[in-house]
C-alpha cells in the first residue's frame, strides 16, 4: 500500500505505510524483509523532496542487506546514497 501512496503523490499515507511495515518486519525477524521496508522508506522520503531524511533510512537499508548478504537491498540502498 505504502508503495501505491508514494506513486500517488500521497506521501503522508506513504510515510505512514512504510512506517507500519517496518514495525512489523522487526516483529517477524525477517531481515530481509526489514531491508527492503528501509529503502522503500528511503524511496518515499527522497521523493518526497525530504533527501536528508532519507539518506539515514537507506545507510540504515545498507548495512542490514550487508549484513545479511542481501545484494539486490544493497544496490537499491547505493542507489539512494
């Protein structure tokens, strides 16, 4: 939902979104999953016109997909740095 928001130009409910998926990420221990959810965090702040908020969402995105040998989190993560 979160990604649909932000391609609307919706990004409160977007922010919102990401943030209810991080949340609930953590609480599943998927870590992949809490990567994908920080660059997508990332993604809504950047087009938001709110770059240096995202900057830290996407280090964060980083060095989660670093450390679990996620490449594909990792190049998205790059990209937004």
């Amino acid at each position: 939902m979160a990604i649909g928001h932000r391609l609307r130009g919706r990004f409160a409910d977007a922010l919102r979104g990401h943030e209810q998926a991080i949340e609930l990420s953590g609480q599943t221990g998927w870590r992949h999953l809490r990567a994908r959810c920080r660059n997508g965090l990332g993604d809504t702040l950047r087009a938001a016109g709110r770059p240096a908020d995202a900057g830290p969402r996407y280090a964060e995105a980083l060095a989660l997909a670093t450390d679990i040998g996620n490449p594909y989190e990792q190049l998205r993560a790059h990209r937004g740095l």
